[in-house]
C-alpha cells in the first residue's frame, strides 16, 4: 500500500524485554529459510493458512502452534484491533540484510506491513526511498513498500522483526498516519493476563473470476504511476498506447463479466482476453516504469493484475 511518506512510526511502545523472552523460547525448528531464499534471512511462522507450516496466503488464516505459545505477542497484536494477515518473526543474521527491491505484488496492494523490533541493535538499518532509520526494540513502525527498500544488519548479532500484514481499520490508519502526540503521551502495551488476546484474522478467499470492478481499480491505478523513462515523443506516444490499452482491457473484462459472471464459466474466454492484452503490452512497454520505484510497467501488470485474474492463472 502506498503512504504519503517512507515511513510512519506509531505511538505505541511494547515491553521489549517480555517479547524476546518469548521468542528466545522458541525452538530452532520454529525457523524455517526466508521463502525468497534470501541468505542469512529466515522466518519463524506465526499466523498462516491452516495455522500451518505453509507461506500460502489464500484460506483461513489462523494462529501456528508458536504463536500459541506467546501470549504477549498475541496480545500485542490483538490491541491493534485489526484484521491479520499472514505474520511472521523475520531473522537476520548478523552482518547481513535484505536486497533493495519494491513490493509490487497484488497482495500488497491493499495491506501494509506493520513491524515491531523485538531483538535489535542501532547498526541495524532500515532504508526506504533514500531515507534511513533504526526502528528501536519495542517501537512500532509501518513503510510504504511500493517505494524501493533494504535492510542492512550492521551489527553482530540477530536482528529479529515481528512482521505482521493488515489492510486495517480506519482507526488504525488515523492512529498510525494521524498527528502524533508527544512522546510522553504515547500508549504503552504492559503486559495484561486479564486482556483478550484472541485475534482475528484474514479468511482469503475470491470468485474464481476477479470482478470487473477490482480489474479497473487495479489498472486505473497502474495508470496513475505510469511514466517513461525518457522525455521522448516515441516514449509519450507508448504510454498513451499503453494507457489506451488498459482502458479498452477493462471494457472488454467487464464485458465478459456481464456475459458469464465470475463463477468460473467460460474461463477460456477470460484466458484469451488476458493472454491478448498481455501480448500486447509486452509489444509496448520497453521504456515505461513506474513513477514511483522504477518498476517495470510490464512486470508491475503482470505481478498485480494479469497473475491473478483467474484462479487457475493463480495457483500455477
């Protein structure tokens, strides 16, 4: 999701001594590879499909079997009030960190990440669009992570994240994107036996057709973040092709939604439309990026809009 700015820290401080007790307690085969095969990065799973060992994001998502057995991260995150997501604890080793890279993906189109530092150092170093900070243990943070971002552990021990992703309510955006109130003032979440920690969490599931009306949010906002790369009237004349190009996309999905709904029947025709449009944008796209992070035009429609279209493109 995009934010106005790189990075928002919330007015809420957690008992960081409390949360890496709980998390030191956890087994070694709680952590499992970073699913991206990132070196030296890697994930202890707390709430997933099935409360399951699975990086799947579509199904009922639940509690794992170690998130159970930390009760103040689950009352943590419980006081947000929020729907959650897929959630994690995010290890990384020392002296190592995350590639530079933007969160392009349709998942991220609606949720933002929120991260609160569990076990850290000031040498670890968060950068996102030319800023960078140290989120402090016990903070809360979220970043806009369409912008290009990395991490760096420059310190010789563990840096570990709880990594949490929510579309959230509006209080939570007016609490975390709202006026800050000083420092004094903040919200501070001691531990509370008596509190309710259960959750709620995400239940992922679509029609086997994306609705025509979710098809032109996402290309309309594709279109809003389009830009060349040079100042060219080969260029110009591109994106208004490539533009043209969405809006008669999603006349014609629209269409084929009107016809055969978006149960799943007449998929094959959802398919050719999707593979045509594909076809043609990849004869267009050579010089347009997003505005935002450079991204390709053509790979940014691919990751958010045409991989998820149809449910069969989806799981394959």
């Amino acid at each position: 999701m995009r934010l106005s700015r790189p990075f928002f820290q919330l007015p809420i401080l957690f008992d960081a001594a409390r949360l890496q007790a709980e998390v030191a307690a956890l087994p070694e085969e709680a952590w499992v590879p970073h699913p991206d095969g990132v070196p030296g990065n890697s994930a202890a799973r707390l709430i997933t499909v099935g409360g399951g060992e699975t990086d799947s994001i579509h199904g009922q998502m639940l509690p794992t079997q170690w998130l159970a057995a930390m009760p103040y991260l689950r009352q943590a995150l419980a006081g947000f009030g929020v729907v959650w997501g897929r959630s994690r604890l995010m290890r990384l080793a020392p002296g190592v960190g995350v590639p530079e890279h933007a969160d392009i993906n349709y998942h991220w189109h609606t949720r933002v990440r929120l991260h609160i530092p569990i076990f850290t150092l000031p040498q670890v170093r968060f950068h996102c669009d030319g800023e960078a900070i140290h989120m402090g243990a016990g903070e809360a943070w979220i970043f806009d992570n369409w912008r290009r971002h990395h991490v760096e552990n420059g310190a010789d021990a563990e840096r570990i994240h709880l990594v949490a992703d929510t579309s959230g309510t509006a209080g939570f955006w007016r609490f975390a994107c709202g006026q800050t109130p000083p420092r004094e003032r903040w919200k501070i979440a001691a531990w509370n036996p008596g509190a309710d920690g259960r959750l709620l969490t995400e239940y992922n599931q679509r029609s086997p057709i994306m609705p025509a009306a979710e098809v032109q949010l996402l290309v309309e906002d594709l279109c809003e973040e389009l830009a060349i790369t040079a100042d060219t009237p080969e260029l110009r004349a591109r994106a208004t092709r490539f533009a043209m190009l969405m809006e008669s996309f999603v006349f014609d999905w629209r269409q084929l939604c009107a016809l055969h709904g978006v149960a799943g029947r007449a998929m094959p025709e959802f398919l050719r439309l999707a593979s045509s449009v594909r076809d043609a944008a990849t004869l267009l796209a050579d010089g347009l990026v997003m505005r935002t992070n450079d991204a390709s035009a053509l790979l940014v429609l691919e990751k958010r809009v045409l991989q998820h279209l149809v449910l069969e493109e989806e799981a394959a």
